[in-house]
C-alpha cells in the first residue's frame, strides 16, 4: 500500500522498555507524531489555531498489531497509509518501520470522530477537511462499502 504521509525519526531510549524495545505505549505516540505532521501538511494555515476550531476530532478507538521489535537509537518510519472518512467519523491505518533493520514492526489503526467541543456532541467530518483528505488519497468509507 502507498502511503499517503511518511514522517521518519530515530527511536531514542526514553521511549524504549527495559529491554531497550520501543515501549507499546510509544508505537500509539509515533502514529499521532505522524497524523499530526500529515496534517500540518494538509492544513499549513490553520494547524496552529486547532484549539479555536470549530471541530475536534479526539480518539474514540486505538489497536496496534506488532510484529518484531524497534531498538534504541534504530530509525523509525511511520506511514500514513489509509485514511477512510465516515460522516462523523476519520479511521487512519499506520505501519511502522523498523528502517535500520528494514521490517514492518507494528501495524495501527485510530479511528477519530468529529466532536463540535461546545457541545460535545458528534458532527459531521467538515467539507474542507473531507476534501483535502479526499485530494491526498483517502477515500470515503461508503465508496467502500458499495464495492463490497
């Protein structure tokens, strides 16, 4: 699968177990350090007032296969490589790489929901959003769901 956002960075120790292996809860921090840096790509002029937006989008479900291990001081790739949007709703997959070792270590998946932070009530996923998700290769989850 082509990734839609690649963000890399050596695995430093802080973030590593006892054993020196990239620690589950870092693997979850890795694929928002790259969610993250993918929409700052898609949005360079509103990233820094996502605080002020009319639409948040917390986690509502977070699951992570892994596969081998990532030790200290290895390089890390992390790559977008799905992102599906519902009506309320945005589901990315990541893989993360062990790229000094060349294997897939861990396979994620997040799914976020578009909350309106007044309320916090579910909204619809804005058509800005939608849309420049839409031009950097995500599809929509009813597409899918129609070619079955």
């Amino acid at each position: 699968m082509a990734a839609l956002h690649s963000l890399r960075f050596p695995l430093y120790w802080s973030e590593t177990d006892a054993a020196r292996i990239a620690h589950f809860s870092s693997i979850f921090k890795f694929c928002e350090w790259a969610e993250e840096d993918f929409h700052r790509r898609l949005f360079p002029e509103s990233f820094h007032r996502v605080l002020e937006a009319p639409v948040i989008f917390p986690r509502v479900r977070a699951e992570c296969d892994f596969y081998k291990p990532i030790y200290a001081h290895e390089m890390v790739r992390v790559d977008v490589v799905e992102a599906v949007i519902g009506r309320k709703s945005i589901a990315y997959t990541f893989e993360v790489y062990n790229e000094t070792r060349g294997w897939l270590a861990a396979r994620c998946r997040v799914v976020t929901v578009a909350v309106d932070p007044r309320t916090m009530r579910g909204v619809e996923v804005p058509e800005e959003v939608k849309k420049r998700l839409l031009e950097a290769g995500a599809r929509l989850r009813e597409d899918l769901e129609a070619r079955g």
